[in-house]
C-alpha cells in the first residue's frame, strides 16, 4: 500500500503521504460501490489540496487555516465513512487512517 504507514517520511512528507494512503484505500474499494468511491474521492481531493497549500509556507497564518481545512475534509470524510454501508472490518480501516491523517495535521501544524 502506498503512503506513510510503516515508516513515515520525515517532515512535510509526514503529513501529505496522508492523502495518499486515503486515496489508495479508496482505490482499493470493490467495483459494486463505485458511486459511494466517487464521493469519497472528493473528499480525498479536498483534504489533498489543502494539505499541498499547506506545507507551501509552513509556520503562516495561511498555512494553518489550511492546514484547519484540510483536517475539516478529513473529518468529514470519516463520518461518510461511518454512516456508510461498507462492512465493520472496512469501516474500521478507513477510520485508523483518518484518526492518522487528523492527527498528523495537527501535530504537524500545531492545531
């Protein structure tokens, strides 16, 4: 799987590889919900796009209202997920790393 999960990069990279691990799991979704997979993709965009804006002046006062808004396109990921129909073993996948990304935003931002 791709992204941080094992051993997370060092800096910057520690909080972006986030959204790609987000991403590769919901790659990895079955065919059979490909409409709920092209919703959380936005999601996926959502927090990966504020994360890039981010890191691009870390320590700002823009970089940590987006680095805010990247962790709110988290959450609100999570809770789709959780009201979703995937299975408990899914859900429950999908829930760790998004507790990982939420934590490693306001980690790295200070939030």
């Amino acid at each position: 799987m791709v992204g941080c999960r094992f051993v997370p990069p060092p800096g910057a990279a520690a909080v972006t590889c986030h959204g790609t691990q987000l991403a590769s799991l919901v790659e990895a979704l079955p065919d059979d919900v490909e409409s709920f997979a092209r919703k959380l993709r936005a999601h996926v965009a959502c927090v990966q796009k504020r994360l890039a804006s981010a890191v691009k002046k870390p320590g700002s006062a823009a970089s940590k209202r987006q680095a805010k808004k990247a962790r709110r396109c988290a959450q609100r990921f999570a809770e789709r997920i959780q009201r979703s129909r995937l299975s408990a073993t899914e859900r429950s996948r999908f829930g760790d790393e998004t507790t990982e990304t939420v934590t490693a935003i306001e980690t790295f931002f200070g939030l």
